[in-house]
C-alpha cells in the first residue's frame, strides 16, 4: 500500500520534542539538529514535516521576526526533491491561509538550493552589499503571496551598532543615484550627524545628498531627542546645543523641520509615491530589546510596508534575506514607530530632488 505524504507545521519545540522528534532528528543528524536548536525562541522557530512511506522525507525550519509579515526557510533536509516541493508548497498554503504574510523567503547559505527555490517559483533577492556578519548567505530568493512589483534598493548591513541611521540614508540615496555606499561613507555621516551615539531626526536630515533627496523632518515632539542615556544637566545641555545647531542649519539649508504626528497612512501615501521615509522604531517588538533604530520605508501596498532593515541579527540566525526587502503590516509600523518616554514618532521625508 502506498502511503500518501502529509505535512504538518508545528513550533520547532514539539517538532524536536524528546517524545517526538526522533523521527526528525533522525533525518537531520546531530550537528544540523542543533542548529535547528540554536534559533531563539523570539523568532518564532517552525518546523514544515512532510511524512510519507519511508517518515520523515522532508523538513524545513521556517522563522520570522515577530511583528513582521513574511516567513523564511532558514535551513532544509529532504530525502528527494518531490518531498521537498511538498513540504514548500505546504508552507506556501499555510502562509496564505493563515492571513497577515505577504511574502515567504528562502535563505540559501551555500549557494546549493538555487534550482528547488526557482522551481517553487521564487525570485532571486539582489545580493547584498558584503558589509559585516550576516552579509554571507550566497543568496536569498522571495516568493511574494501576491504580486508586488516595487524599486528595488541596494542593502548595506550598518558596521557598528550605532550607525543604522547613515545606512537607512545611504541605502535610499544609492537606490536612487545607482550610486555605492562604502564604510568610509557611513562612518563620515555618523560622525557629523551623532548625537552619540546614535542619530537624531535632523541631523541625519541636514547630511542628506541634496542633490539626490529634499528631505522633510516630522518629529511629534518639540523637546529633546534621544537623551534618555543622559544623565547629567552637562550631558543634557550639550544635546540641546546639537539640536539647536541643527535645526539652525535645516533652516540654511531649507529643510523644513515640522513638529507634528505623521500618521501611518501619510506615511504609506509618501512611499506610495516614490518618496522613501526614513522611521526612528523601537526594537523591542521585532528582537525583544528595547533599542532606538532607524529603518528605511520604500514600498508599500494592500497595508504592508518594504522596509530594508540596517540592522542584522546574525548571532541568532538572521541573515541579509530577514532584512532585505522585509515586509511589515501597517498596524505593526505604527506600534513600532514611538520612542521615549513620553513616547515620540521620528520620520524623514526623502522628496527626490528632480521632482
């Protein structure tokens, strides 16, 4: 009697439980099992099982940042490429019945899985800029739920841990300007627009390529940005006499500096329009840490945002294909984009500069 493969979707704790994983760790063996192992629990590790006559003939680990809409393939066994086409058609169903996702990807850390991926009709993700861990993967491909066509921009992963804001800038201009973007770049801007460590709204505004992008500032607030680590009355008059400067120097250069709330849909009708947003966020959400950061808003649709992400959580499995074109539903970009306490919302308008 021949058996007919089923596939199951389960979290990667009951799929590798003592009770009832032997079957799976069993195809994995034991290096790769504890690699399937080693993926935290925020990201929300699955597991795709494809049973068949002989067990377990195809599983795919499948992870996501929470509050983000995709799902990735993060690592693979199969027995033969037919189970393994069964268990990505499983997760594709899965995804589209379980609503909120608009794109599924494919992380291809050795450049092997290139045919099954294009198969299962993905799309090859344009390769990343190399700059620094999580930058390695040889190649990331994408299948969107429903077509997307969009402009793409090149992805940099930020060198230190406080330069995402340079980054979010420079990725936006290169898209642009089919210009580069080096480290001596992104170090160049840091330094000049730091509110140390980080980036404030108008000081990234003010370093901006205007000859590329007119930026547009929108703070919700009037008081000082970015001054929560700062303790003392020495520290807090320093941060005001760099905000000063630079709101001084927007106004030189013309750059309108608006204390307002830009809501989620003015922000979606910019980026609907060719206008990429630069978004101050809190991490806490997507990584469970709470942490200033900026991102870059250069696609939307249908109530999900494109964002390319600077920032890469390579020590915990993300690569460049987590944050490469990474979709986000409009409910979640409006919980994401509030800092401090009173919370404030942080955005740059990049209004071409030809238009």
């Amino acid at each position: 009697m021949t058996h007919r493969p089923t596939a199951s979707i389960r979290p990667r704790a009951l799929a590798l439980g003592q009770d009832s994983g032997d079957e799976l760790a069993a195809l994995l063996g034991e290096e790769e099992r504890d690699a399937w192992l080693a993926i935290p629990e925020v990201y929300h590790p699955e597991v795709v099982e494809l049973r068949g006559e002989h067990g377990v003939e195809a599983a795919l680990l499948v992870t996501h940042r929470p509050h983000t809409a995709y799902r990735k393939i993060a690592r693979l066994r199969a027995l033969n490429d037919a189970a393994l086409d069964a268990a990505v058609a499983a997760l594709l169903d899965e995804a589209r019945g379980r609503g909120g996702v608009a794109s599924v990807k494919w992380e291809d850390a050795d450049g092997g899985a290139g045919a099954h991926a294009l198969r299962n009709g993905f799309s090859p993700l344009p390769a990343p800029i190399p700059s620094g861990a999580g930058t390695a993967a040889a190649a990331g491909y994408v299948r969107y739920l429903d077509d997307w066509p969009h402009r793409s921009f090149p992805y940099y992963r930020q060198t230190t841990e406080y330069s995402c804001g340079p980054v979010a800038l420079l990725m936006a201009q290169a898209g642009a300007s089919d210009g580069g973007i080096t480290r001596a770049q992104e170090l160049r801007i840091w330094r000049r627009a730091a509110h140390f460590p980080g980036c404030g709204p108008t000081g990234l505004a003010v370093h901006a390529d205007l000859d590329v992008y007119r930026p547009e500032v929108e703070v919700s607030t009037s008081g000082p940005l970015l001054n929560e680590h700062l303790g003392d009355e020495v520290g807090l008059e320093v941060r005001a006499l760099v905000d000063a400067d630079d709101e001084d120097r927007a106004a030189e250069l013309g750059i309108p500096v608006r204390h307002r709330l830009t809501t989620v849909d003015e922000i979606a009708a910019h980026v609907s329009a060719d206008r990429p947003v630069l978004l101050l966020i809190d991490e806490l959400l997507l990584h469970g840490t709470a942490c200033a950061h900026w991102v870059l808003a250069h696609g939307y649709r249908d109530g999900f945002f494109l964002l390319h992400d600077p920032w890469i959580d390579a020590e915990n499995g993300e690569s460049w294909v987590d944050t490469h074109d990474l979709p986000i539903a409009a409910s979640d970009v409006d919980a994401i984009t509030w800092w401090g306490d009173p919370a404030y919302r942080g955005v740059i308008v990049l209004h071409p500069a030809s238009a």
